[in-house]
C-alpha cells in the first residue's frame, strides 16, 4: 500500500517558497535528529567497508570509474531511505530506523530500477572526463570547454528534471504514471525554483562544512592537537579545497599524519550530520510541488473524512 493512501493523520503544508522549505528542512531535522542521524551513521559505515573493500582488492585502484558509480548508488540508495523517514514523519507517524529500512526493503525492486535511470546523468561528467582524457591532444582547450560545459548543463537539467523520482515511488506507491515521468509534471513550470532552492542548500551546506572544520582545525590547533603541520596553512587548504580552488598546492601534511587522521574526522563528522539534509529538501519539494499544482491537502482531506473509521 502506498502512503498517501493511509488514513492516518497527515501534516497539512500550505504553499512555501525557497527560504520557507529550507527552514522547514532545518526545524524537521531538529525535531527528529536522533532518527536521522542513526540512519546517517548506518550510511557512513557501509561507505567505509565499500571503501576498504575497494582498496583491499584492487590496491592500485584500475577501476576508479566503478568505484565512483558504486559510491553513487549507495548515496542514492541512503538518500530514499531518509525520504522514506521524511514521508512518514510528514503523515505525523511514529517510524523507528528498523522500520524506516524494512519499509526501505519493500519498495526497493522497483526503486532500484529507476536509481539506475538516475544514475546516467549523475555520472555523465565521469564519463565525459574519461573521453577527454584518453583524446585530449585530438581536441582544442575550446572543444574540451565546450564539451564540459555542454555536459554541465544536460545533467544539471535532467538531475533537477528528475529530482522527485524517489519520494514519488515512496510516497505515490504506483507504478503508473512512471517515476521519471512523474517527476518531471510535478516539476514543470518550477525548474528554476527547485534549482535555486537545491542550489541555495548546496551553498549553505558548503558553508556549513568550511565553518565547522576550520573552526575545528584553529580550536585544536590552539591546543597543539593539529601536529606538526602549520594550522593556518591547514586551515588554508580547507578554504581552498571546499570552494574548489586548489591551485595545485598540496596538502600541507603527509597521509596518516595526525593532521590528516584529524582532518578525515572533522569530514566525517561533518558529512553524517548533513547527508540527511539534502533528502529532507527534496521530500518537501515533493509534498510543495504536489500541494502546489494538485491541491494535495485537500484531496487527502477528503479521503481521510471518506475514510471507514475503526
């Protein structure tokens, strides 16, 4: 049975802009932290015997590119399981992590099909990069631009396009209309508005992760915790590599380094508090779009009052 047609009781959302579901998104992750975080936490784990399990098999690591698409599909896979959470909390029901992953369970045959679908854009750009690579003195530096850039653009469209895809299979159950398909309706008529909304998280996620781990790297810097490496070239480093301007300095410390164990900590850190946040975003959208273009409250109000009692 799919959720919407629960008779349970339900959240009953008016129409909100961009700031108001990102608030949303916060003060529904406030109010069910422990949840979320378990489930983070389980996400992580798993991404690092993934990760071990790569490294142990292939030490020199020839298959980057599946690595990558595996790390993919686990992201994906975390991502509906706190849609699943997301959902349940918005029909105000009581759900554990047990439950959240055995309902996780149940819908996954037909949710995996379509995680697959989603995953050719997503990874159009690791395609595209190894292309260029292999014949980068065949191509001009404007070619290469050109093709970047091109392949920026189609998986941005189709990554926001196909944006509700998971809360569709996990709210609306049916196979008909198909999640992609779906998706796109809902989203019509608001590409650039659920862009400028993921994208404005994105940025204050970005800025999140810069704050808290510099922060970090100058409070136990000061205690003389950071080793031997200079904190503010540490510190430094940080800035540039979460804004994405390495300008080919490397790290200022050595791997497994106690700077660089600290450094991989603090990321972690950072990385199982804000992975649910995206999922949450993309939930509320879902249930947006949906009150926006269908009337969604009213409609569940009626089926509830419909609704045969006990």
């Amino acid at each position: 049975m799919s959720i919407e047609n629960s008779t349970d009781t339900y959240t009953n959302l008016r129409i909100m802009n961009w700031m108001e579901i990102i608030d949303n998104v916060f003060h529904l992750y406030r109010r069910h932290f422990l949840l979320f975080i378990g489930i983070s936490i389980i996400y992580f784990i798993v991404g690092s015997v993934e990760d071990k399990l790569f490294n142990f098999l292939w030490k020199n690591n020839p298959y980057g590119l599946i690595e990558e698409l595996i790390s993919y599909l686990l992201s994906e896979l975390a991502i509906v399981v706190f849609i699943v959470a997301t959902s349940e909390i918005y029909f105000q029901r009581y759900i554990t992590i047990r439950d959240t992953f055995q309902r996780f369970i149940n819908i996954s045959p037909r949710y995996l099909v379509n995680v697959f679908i989603y995953l050719i854009p997503l990874s159009l750009p690791l395609l595209i990069e190894d292309i260029v690579s292999a014949g980068i003195r065949y191509f001009s530096v404007a070619t290469i631009i050109s093709l970047l850039l091109l392949t920026q653009i189609v998986r941005t469209y189709f990554l926001i396009t196909w944006q509700l895809y998971a809360p569709v299979i996990v709210v609306e159950g049916s196979m008909k209309p198909k999640p992609m398909r779906r998706s796109r309706a809902l989203i019509r008529k608001s590409w650039w508005r659920v862009f400028g909304t993921i994208f404005t998280l994105k940025i204050l996620l970005r800025a999140i992760r810069i704050i808290f781990v510099v922060s970090f790297v100058l409070l136990l810097g000061m205690f003389g915790l950071m080793g031997d490496a200079p904190v503010l070239k540490i510190a430094e480093y940080v800035l540039r590599s979460s804004i994405g301007f390495l300008s080919g300095k490397p790290p200022p410390f050595e791997v497994g380094s106690t700077s660089y164990v600290i450094l991989v900590s603090l990321y972690s850190v950072i990385g199982v508090l804000i992975k649910p946040l995206h999922a949450i975003t993309i939930t509320l959208i879902y249930f947006n779009q949906r009150v926006k273009r269908e009337g969604f409250d009213i409609e569940m109000k009626m089926s509830q009052d419909d609704a045969p009692r006990p």
